[in-house]
C-alpha cells in the first residue's frame, strides 16, 4: 500500500517508504499515530497522509522527534477526528437543526454548514436510495451527529480518500445477523447466563443544602430499565417518577439494592415558554432569554426589571419625623428630586461688621453665589412664580402667570443660590535669591531680573548661544555637496579669523540644444568637441578661415556645439590647510548677582467686605411643611410577553442522581454475556451487524460494530473491530 503524503495546502508531495501507523475510528479515539523510519521527508503541519481510495489516512496535528533514533513519530485526526473537530450549531430561534431529505444532501448541507467544503465531497448523487424523513441535531459533534441520524434509519456513513480530497457518502447498514451466507466462522466469543440479578435499585443523596431526594429504578424481565420520568428527557424535578408506580418484581422475587450519593449536583435547565406565566405582569424579570456567542455558545440571561419611580407629597406630617425626615426627598430649583438629605436646610446670616480675629477664622464664614439656569421651553410650568427673565443686564423675577405679559414667550430662567466657604487669596510677588543656584544650567527659566524699575517689572532668563568650532583632520565623505559647511582657519600672524570655505568657479562648456540667435554673426565663437578637447570654432579651418572674403557660416547642428559658460564646484581639500565645523550650543545666561529672584505665592485672609459675607447656622431637625416633602415610590414597568422569545429556569436535583444509578446497575446487573470478537478476513463498517450464537447456554448476542483499528505498514493492513451497544 503506498502512503501517500501531501504539503500542509493538500498538495501531493510524494510517499512514505518505511512507515508504521496506527488507526481507531468510531466510538472513540478517531486520531492515529505514524512512525516514519529512516526518511529525510519532514511532513508540514496540517498534511494530509492517505491511501487513496480507503479510508486509511488523516491530517497531521503534532511531531515528536526521538534524537536516539532516526525515527519521527506524527500524530493526528483521522476522517471521523476531522469530522469530529466540528461541531453542528442549531438555529438560534428554536434551539435545534431540523432536517429531512436524502442523506447524501443533509450530509452535503452539514459540511458546507461546518466549512469542511474545500476538503470533504459527496461520493455519488445527492438524491440516493436512503430518505430521512424528518431528525432533529442537537450540539452534536459533525461525525457523531452523522452517526446518529443514520443509525436511526438503519444507514451507515462511507467514507475515504480519492486523491487530496475526503468523500462522503451513505448507505444502508448490512445485517450480517440476516445473512444466510455469512460464514459465522469468523467469530468467536465467550458467553456467561445470568439467572437472577437486581431488579429495584433505591438512588438516595442529599446536596450541599442537606437537602434529602430518593427516586427508584426497575429492571423488568428482560433487563430492560423501566421509565423513570414522565419525559424521554426530563429537566425539572416535577418531571420524574418518584414512587414505585413501575415497579415489576413483588415479594421475594425483588432484588433490591442501595446506591447512597454523598452529594448529589443540581442541574440547571431552560424551559422556553410557549404560553405566558400567571405571575408573568408582576415577576417577568424571573425569566431568562437566551444567548448565542459568535462562537455559538447558549448563555441564559435574567430579564432586566424595568421600574418607574414616582413621588407622591406628603400631606401630614410623618411618626417620628425628627428621626426619618432624610428618607424622603424635596425639589430642588432645576424641579427635580433630591434626598432632603442631599438640601442644605442650613441659615445664613449676612455679616454687617467684620468678626474678631478675622484673619484666622474666615474659613468659618460663606460668601453667596447665584447664578441663573435657563429652562427649556418644555419645561415652563406656569404654576410656578419663580422665573425670572433678562433685559440683557439684569435679571427681572416674572412673578404670577400672566396672559398679557409678553416675556413668558421668551426665555425663562430659574435662580439658584449657593454659598461656599470664604477661601484664601492668592498673592504673587517675588523674592531676591543671592546666591547662584545649583540647578542653574538647567532650571534657569524658573528665575527672573528686574526689567524696569518704574514701574517695576520681571521678566524671565532666556537662553544664550556659543559657537565653537571643532577641528576636521579627514576630508569628510560628503565634502563635495556640505563643503560650505566647514571653515578655514585664517591668521595673519597677530589675529585669527574662521572663513566659510566656498566653491571655485571654472570655465565650463554647454551643449547646445537650441540655435542661438548671433549663430549668423557669432558662430566662430563657439566651441565644438574635437579629439577630447573643447576647440573654438575659428580655430577650425573647416568651420572658419578669416582670410577668405565672405565666408560661408556653417550649418547649425544639434547637440553639436557648446557655449563657454561658467560653472562652480567644491574646493579642493588642502591637507595643509586645517579646517574645522561649526557648532552652534544653546548656554545658560550669566547669573546677575542682586538682580535674580524668584516667583512665590502667598495666601493671605480675604478682604473683609460688610454684606459679602455670611454665618452658617447648621439644622439637624427640618420643619415639616404640607407639599414640600415627597415620598418616593418604585413601580415595575410591564413588559409584552412573547411566545417562542423567554425561558422559565428549572432545577433538576435527580439527572446526577438517576446517572449514578444506572451506572451502578451497569456494573451489578449483567443480562447474558456474549463477548464477541471478529477476524479480518472480511472487511466491515462501523454500524453494520453481527451474530454470535451460544447453543450450550442458547444465548444469541446481537450487535453492531462500533470501532475499527488498523495497523497498516508498506506490506499491507491489519484490521480488528470492536463490537457493542451504540453510545451514541
């Protein structure tokens, strides 16, 4: 068999020579490992190895590299792995995936739904012989989901690899169990019969609220388990059997057994309400809606209570006003509602004279403040005498509504007075330093000099420049285009100078692409380019001979001939000659002794001004007064109820329990064993059927293969099956 290996985009690449690898799909498992001997080939992560037209291969998911050996061992995902790394995401609204038509098309719709397209095919038509008349997906994962559906009408899914691509496809499951031809030879078993077992198992436990719950499970005859709940799937407590209504075995023919749980979970489901709840008006904020993350993870979410507060004015005065006159709540002069707490109910009395020692209590005393908010015009309440209105220099109170008064149709005001604490002034001046800072160089700009001295002002230090100049030894790379940025050092013996070294000016000669307009009376002027060398036209007896009367001028020729111009270019760089680059640096300004100082603040007492100014008087206990208090009280807001949209959360304190037990009659309660084991001389697929027959205890075992595990080398395959109840 040739293992064939691809790159990690599905591209063949080549195949595997010495190789050993390890299969399992079904049930379980799905993945397989491969040890590739002795082989320079590195397969890529996300390469597929196949037998093609088998179902022998996968994808590559890991490597492990055993550096005592040449081997590397690859692990991965076989078909039903990869199928399996999918999951089926039902229709939000509902909460599951409904589906009817031929299995080759709902198979083709859960691979495009899973967006396996690019990698997975249909084998075959779409319209084939097996029809699913109606099944519901759950969350299931994509192969077991697969799985699922056709063993419920007795098909199989196919599977294998044509080329890079992975084929799927449905058939019926055979019934090796009908098959008269079917050479029972190749299965062997061991078989055990049961006469008597246990047939009433009592399930008690208690969660972590010591709360206690018990429920029984039957065995009939046939070792089947009887129902349990009134539900295929129960999901609320009020949902199980909780008496021994299907009890089978009377007297001495009960086999009874005791599971005791020491903590048993809860479990918390949703219930979609079809039909509004009585209490619905009243607690719908005890329900749930649900939602679905991008990733398709359900969450359920309470309902968010929606209140309206409203205030109703107290008419008479509260018991034990003095003590709860903060829980209820006034208006303000914006005409909302506050906690009376939240009012300063404090007198304050104006200040005709100036209080002793002044200067260290005014803290003590408030100065007003008003301001004046404007109303929107939505808001006017023409009930109210507190508005005032504006001739652009003052405020002007309104007064009583009234309809001939013309300033109630423009913009309204409402007064609001405050009071603050007296604070401080703030007082700059400025204060002589002496001595130079140590900081200096670096916070000069926080220090001033007196500018003028009538009047006196300050003004702060700036910085200062110094040039220097620093020597270049070495003609610089760029000498040619930065030269005018160096200088020359100039001395004639007694004074020295720094001279910015310029270009030199040479003679130079330009091409002509243009006629020039003396060229008639002036051609002899100009130059031609002759042997390498830039010769003047009268010097060429071909172009000019002066002593011939009347020549004659030559014919103009394009990119022919040159005009003597002037050009510059950088100087030469005279080794000794020594030059140097200037560098301008920003200094801290000289310190001026008894001219320096330095801005401070000082806070002094404000000044006292009669009528500016007031004492607090602090209340405890505010009077009581009809209407001006209100008391606050909170409405639920309803909301609609719609069918299909809420869900109502359950608690089911029995599925723990209930699995516990029928795991334990798993393990105590045995029907009669056959254990069956096939060889490989004929080829099976997960799901089909077989028979083993015991006539010394007349036990027949009935089941389908649920696994499949291959060993496949470069010599060929070996094949074992699993056999057993579906786990579905």
């Amino acid at each position: 068999m040739d293992l064939i290996y691809t790159n990690k985009n599905k591209e063949d690449m080549g195949i595997i020579q010495d190789f050993s690898l390890d299969m399992a799909y079904g049930n379980d498992e799905n993945n397989f490992e491969l040890q590739k001997f002795f082989s320079n080939d590195e397969l890529e992560n996300g390469s597929f190895i196949y037998v093609d037209n088998t179902e022998y291969g996968g994808i590559i998911d890991a490597v492990k590299d055993d550096t005592s050996s040449d081997n590397i061992t690859y692990t991965g995902r076989t078909i039903t792995g990869i199928l399996n790394s999918k999951i089926i995401i039902p229709d939000t609204a509902t909460g599951y995936l409904a589906v009817e038509g031929y299995a080759n098309e709902i198979i083709k719709e859960l691979v495009d739904r899973c967006k396996l397209s690019n990698i997975v095919l249909i084998n075959g038509t779409i319209e084939d012989a097996i029809y699913i008349p109606y099944y519901e997906f759950g969350y299931d994962y994509l192969y077991d989901g697969l799985r699922k559906m056709l063993s419920s009408f007795s098909a199989k899914l196919k599977f294998k690899f044509s080329g890079s691509k992975i084929l799927l496809w449905a058939e019926n499951i055979v019934d090796y169990s009908t098959d008269e031809e079917f050479d029972d030879s190749q299965i062997s078993f061991t078989a055990a019969k049961i006469y008597n077992s246990v047939n009433h198992l009592i399930c008690v436990g208690s969660d972590d609220l010591l709360n206690n719950y018990c429920i029984h499970l039957f065995i009939d005859t046939d070792g089947i388990l009887q129902p349990y709940a009134i539900t295929n799937t129960p999901m609320q407590d009020s949902d199980y059997i909780l008496d021994e209504t299907n009890k089978i075995f009377e007297n001495d023919e009960e086999y009874c057994r005791l599971l005791k749980v020491d903590s048993i979970s809860s479990v918390e489901n949703y219930i979609l309400l079809t039909e509004i709840p009585l209490n619905w008006a009243d607690n719908y904020y005890d329900y749930y809606t649900q939602e679905i993350s991008d990733t398709g993870e359900i969450s359920y979410k309470e309902i968010e209570k929606s209140t309206q507060t409203n205030y109703f004015a107290l008419q008479t005065k509260p018991n034990e006003w003095e003590s709860t006159w903060q829980n209820y709540f006034v208006i303000n002069s914006d005409g909302e509602f506050i906690s009376a707490s939240d009012k300063d109910w404090s007198v304050y009395t104006v200040l005709s004279s100036k209080p002793t020692n002044w200067d260290l209590i005014y803290s003590q005393y408030y100065v007003q403040k008003i301001n004046y908010t404007e109303v929107a015009s939505s808001d006017v309440d023409k009930d109210r005498t507190d508005y005032y209105y504006t001739d652009g220099t003052d405020y002007i109170p309104l007064g009583a509504y009234s309809h001939d008064n013309p300033y109630w149709d423009s913009q309204l005001y409402v007064k609001k007075i405050s009071y603050e604490q007296a604070s401080s002034q703030s007082k700059e001046t400025y204060a002589q330093i002496d001595k130079k800072p140590s900081t200096w160089s670096k916070d000069y700009t926080k220090y001033y000099f007196r500018k003028t001295t009538n009047p006196i002002t300050y003004a702060t230090y700036s910085q200062a420049t110094s040039t220097e100049y620093s020597r270049v030894k070495n003609k610089p790379k760029t000498w040619g285009r930065d030269y005018s940025l160096y200088y020359m050092l100039i001395t004639d013996g007694v004074t020295t100078d720094y001279q910015q070294c310029s270009s030199v000016t040479y003679n130079g000669y330009a091409l002509q692409k243009n006629k020039p307009n003396d060229w008639g009376t002036n051609f002899f002027s100009y130059y031609v380019l002759k042997n390498g060398k830039y010769t003047k036209i009268e010097d060429i007896p071909r172009y000019y001979n002066p002593w011939l009367a009347g020549a004659i001028v030559p014919k103009w020729q394009k990119n022919k001939f040159y005009s003597p111009v002037q050009k510059s270019k950088a100087p030469a760089w005279d080794k000794t000659q020594k030059y140097f680059k200037k560098i301008q640096k920003t200094i801290a300004p000289a310190f001026q002794k008894n001219n320096t100082f330095v801005k401070i603040s000082i806070l002094q007492p404000p000044e006292f001004t009669p009528g500016k100014f007031y004492s607090r008087e602090v209340k405890t206990v505010v009077d009581f007064k009809e209407n001006e208090f209100y008391e606050e009280r909170e409405n639920i807001v309803p909301i609609v109820f719609s069918s299909g949209m809420y869900y109502n959360k359950v608690i089911d304190h029995y599925k723990n329990l209930v699995e516990q037990g029928i795991e334990k009659l798993n393990e105590i309660y045995s029907d009669d064993e056959l254990n069956i084991s096939i060889s490989a001389t004929q080829e099976y697929d997960i799901g089909d059927i077989v028979e083993g027959v015991d006539n010394k205890l007349e036990i027949t075992a009935r089941q389908p293969i649920v696994k499949k595990i291959v060993v496949l080398d470069k010599y060929g395959a070996k094949v074992e099956y699993n056999v057993g109840e579906e786990n579905l």
